[in-house]
C-alpha cells in the first residue's frame, strides 16, 4: 500500500471526528473527492427523479470526471486536513 493510500484512508477515518458537521456544500466535495479517489470516475447513470440527496452526489461526483485518482486523493487529504484545523 503506497503512503499516499495510507493517508487517504487515515483521512477517510479522521473525517468520522470532526467535531462538528460541515455544511452540505461541504459533505457534497468529500463525498466526490473520496469517490473520485477510491473509485475514479462514475460510471453509473443518474439517480431516480425523486431522488435529490442521490442526484446531487452523483453530479458532484461527475463534476471531478477525468481527474487522476491520486490528484483526487490529495485533495481530499487537505479538505479533511482544513477541516480539522
């Protein structure tokens, strides 16, 4: 496991103790970001209509579409970072 991996997976665990809660905004980019960096990018089709906390995931998630999943990974070890200052 390369040391980038260990820290995205630390990040992953830290993420659960945060304090407080972040703000939808806020859920919505590590949601992506994580999904990027663990999976890279969707593949799935769209959520069903009335399905709005899923649409708006998916789409935060295809909005990183084409992003390498260890640029993804590093961002999301600096907002979980950010967050915990």
């Amino acid at each position: 496991m390369t040391d980038l991996r260990r820290e995205f997976e630390q990040a992953a665990e830290d993420v659960k103790r945060l304090g407080t809660r972040p703000d939808n905004d806020t859920l919505l980019k590590l949601y992506a970001l994580y999904k990027q960096g663990s999976q890279g990018d969707v593949r799935s089709g769209l959520p069903g209509f009335f399905d709005f906390v899923g649409t708006a995931k998916h789409e935060a998630w295809a909005q990183l579409s084409g992003i390498p999943r260890e640029e993804a990974m590093r961002r999301y070890i600096a907002l979980v970072r950010q967050l915990l200052a």
